[in-house]
C-alpha cells in the first residue's frame, strides 16, 4: 500500500485564494439577490453561477 505525501499542502496558496475569493462572490450575490425580493432557490443559483464565473475569472487573473 502506498502512504500519502503528508509534507505538502492540500491547496496551493493561489487555488486557495481563488476559491477564497469566489465564495465571497458567491456569498455576496446571493445575499443580493435575496435582498432584491427573489426566493431563495432562485438567489442560490445566482450565487453558485457567480462562484462558478469568480472561479475562472479569479483562475486567469492571478496565473
């Protein structure tokens, strides 16, 4: 059986602070929307489609 590399990280500090960052996307436009008067099953997927954007967005900015 092969033992796991246990010395390194689990995320690179810029995947973190890529994933970081779209979750605060993530989080504030579905706050947002929530606010603006839509449901919350409608304010969710706004949010997850926002992280999902903020991922590639944040991914081919800090490279």
């Amino acid at each position: 059986m092969v033992e796991p590399d246990r010395d390194g990280p689990l995320l690179t500090q810029r995947a973190a602070i890529v994933f970081l960052l779209a979750a605060l996307v993530g989080v504030g436009a579905t706050v947002l929307t929530a606010l603006a008067g839509n449901g919350w099953p409608v304010a969710l997927s706004a949010g997850c489609g926002a992280a999902a954007s903020a991922v590639l967005f944040f991914k081919t900015i800090i490279g």
